[in-house]
C-alpha cells in the first residue's frame, strides 16, 4: 500500500525549522531558520561586539587594538562560528529574548569579572595563580558542572542522550587533538630540519623520474645527434636543451665512448638531486636559508572553552536559554577583546 504524502506548510525562508515538534528541535542535530539566523548573527558579530568596544573604551577596560582590518576580520571569523554554533545548537528553535538579555548579561558579567586585579590571569599561567584566582574559577567550574547535570537529564528526556554525551566528547577534539599537533610540531622542530619531509620525498620522485625519463630516451635513440647529458636535467617536468659546446654536429652520430661520457654515474645522480632539493620553491623561504620551523605552546582561551559549551545548551527551557545567553557572551567578549585568537602560539 502506497503511503500517501502529507503536506506541511513549510516557508521558504523556514529551512530546516521543525513545526509542531514537541521538543522544539533538541532532538534534531541540524535546524536552521533564516530569519533568526539573521538576527543571531548580528547579535553576535556586530551588535554585540560594537557594544563591548563601547563600554570597554568610555571605562578603559582591558583590550587589544584593532585596525579597521582587524575588526573586519573579526566579523567574517564571527560569520562562520556563529552559522556552524546556530545550526549546530539548534538556535533556529530556541534563540529568543532570553538568550538576547542574558547575552549581556555573559558580556559584562564576564567583563567585571576579569577586571578584577587578582583575575587578570590566564590559562596558561594557572601555575602562579592566587588563591582568590583558584576560588572564583573552581568556583565557575562548578557552576558549568551543576549547569551540566541539568542539561543532560533533559537530553535524557528527550532521548538523545546516547547522542548527546559523545558529541561532546567529539566537540572537545578541538583540545586533545591541539595537543598531539603541538607535541609533532616541537618534534619535527628539534629533529627533523627539513619539515615532516612529504614535500621533498614528492620532487625528489619528480627529479628521479626526469632523469630516468632522459636516460630512456637516450637509450632509444642513441645514433641521434640530438642527444642531451644528464647534466642538463634541471628539475622535473623541464625540456632538455641541447648543449651547445661539446655537441656532435646533427649530421654526425655519437660514438659509444662519446654516449657513455654523456651518462651520470649513481653518484653523480645522487649529487644532482641533492642539489636541487636544497632550493624548494618556496614564497617564504630564501635559497639556502633554513626552513622556518618555530616551537609552539598551547594556550586555551576562554573563548574557545564557551564556544563548545554554546552547541549543547539546545534545549527550549528557560534555564537553558539562560545559559545558552551567557556563553554566547563571554565568547563575544573574549573575540571582541582580543580576537579570535587560536589555540596554539609560537613561541618567541
């Protein structure tokens, strides 16, 4: 028996908005409404950021300078973290004057929070911090923990809580996967001078097959007066040129000592290839410099914690959207004071 088609009253702009759903979107992974879209955007990358550079400059709180391009970046960054968190946290069902007020209230909370001088500590540096420092983020620990009891007994309800905790787990990659980057990174600086190697294993293959492609042609042809000496193999993929000084004239064959001096001993080969891969064509690299490896150290900042947390406060309760306000607020301020700042640095 065919089933029969049941028509939905479903808007252009409504994408994947679920109408009627009793969950309002928590146990759906993607949703998006693009008028909410609209406004969630503007909230996070324009108005939100203008509002705390504001605040920041009538009270002289503390920031980094920007340029006009460093604010243009950050708006196209924020462009792209906010349409991945909005689809992702199914904001296109639970974004609303909650999430708007308590918005601001994560912003300068957050912000009156950090000013305070035995607060002006990072992450990295937890090893000198104070104790009242220790106390107020143990004690924020805290609170996103209890937040955390709350949001997963509701994922249980909804059913999608097998769902809910390994995506969490997957959203945190972010950090652990940092890590095993920065241990290949120091490596490769302190033991391999030439980089992690793909790159050159590529065009020495290229170099070898050229001059084995030029050997063969010699092979094939060898009464030819238009035979050319290995030497002349630049790199690969290049025509070999005619050498002009030492050449037989077109009309006159060479003899076999005459091929057998134009060949490349295995050494000479070797020394050639060696040679050419001294001087990869790289933009940023001069001939004979090394390359420039760098150590790198990790440093998570608040932004990037709260960002992960925003995918998870999905649900269309009240004390969800609350929070759901508030870690979208502490990563404006974090982005709008500093920028989008990423998690591995270079060590100077």
């Amino acid at each position: 028996m065919a089933s029969e088609a049941v028509s939905v009253d479903v808007g252009f702009l409504d994408g994947c908005f679920l109408h009627g759903d009793p969950d309002h979107g928590a146990s759906t992974l993607v949703s998006f409404h693009f008028v909410r879209f609209i406004l969630f955007t503007l909230m996070l990358t324009v108005v939100g950021p203008f509002v705390y550079r504001l605040v920041a400059a009538f009270f002289d709180l503390e920031r980094d300078f920007k340029t006009v391009a460093d604010h243009f970046d950050d708006v196209t960054s924020g462009l792209i973290y906010s349409y991945i968190v909005f689809t992702l946290g199914n904001y296109s069902h639970t974004f609303g004057w909650v999430t708007l007020v308590f918005y601001f209230v994560g912003i300068f909370g957050y912000c009156a929070l950090v000013e305070l001088p035995f607060m002006r500590v990072s992450i990295p540096g937890w090893r000198t911090w104070s104790a009242a420092a220790w106390a107020v983020n143990l004690g924020g620990v805290a609170l996103v923990l209890l937040a955390a009891g709350f949001h997963i007994r509701w994922a249980y309800a909804a059913g999608i809580l097998q769902w809910y905790l390994p995506l969490f787990v997957l959203a945190t990659a972010s950090l652990w996967l940092t890590i095993c980057v920065k241990w290949l990174n120091n490596y490769c600086s302190d033991h391999c001078p030439q980089g992690l190697g793909i790159e050159r294993r590529m065009r020495k293959l290229a170099l070898v097959l050229s001059i084995w492609r030029s050997a063969r042609k010699q092979d094939d042809d060898p009464v030819s007066g238009h035979d050319v000496p290995l030497q002349a193999v630049a790199s690969a993929g290049e025509s070999p040129m005619a050498s002009t000084g030492s050449q037989s004239p077109p009309d006159q064959p060479l003899t076999r000592q005459q091929q057998q001096r134009t060949a490349l001993s295995r050494e000479e080969k070797r020394a050639l290839i060696d040679e050419k891969l001294q001087n990869l064509h790289y933009l940023n690299v001069r001939p004979g410099r090394p390359l420039p490896l760098c150590q790198c150290q990790l440093h998570l900042h608040h932004w990037q914690i709260f960002y992960i947390l925003a995918f998870f406060t999905r649900f269309d309760r009240f004390a969800s959207s609350a929070c759901a306000g508030i870690v979208l607020g502490i990563v404006t301020q974090g982005s709008a004071a500093y920028g989008y700042d990423a998690m591995l640095e270079r060590k100077h």
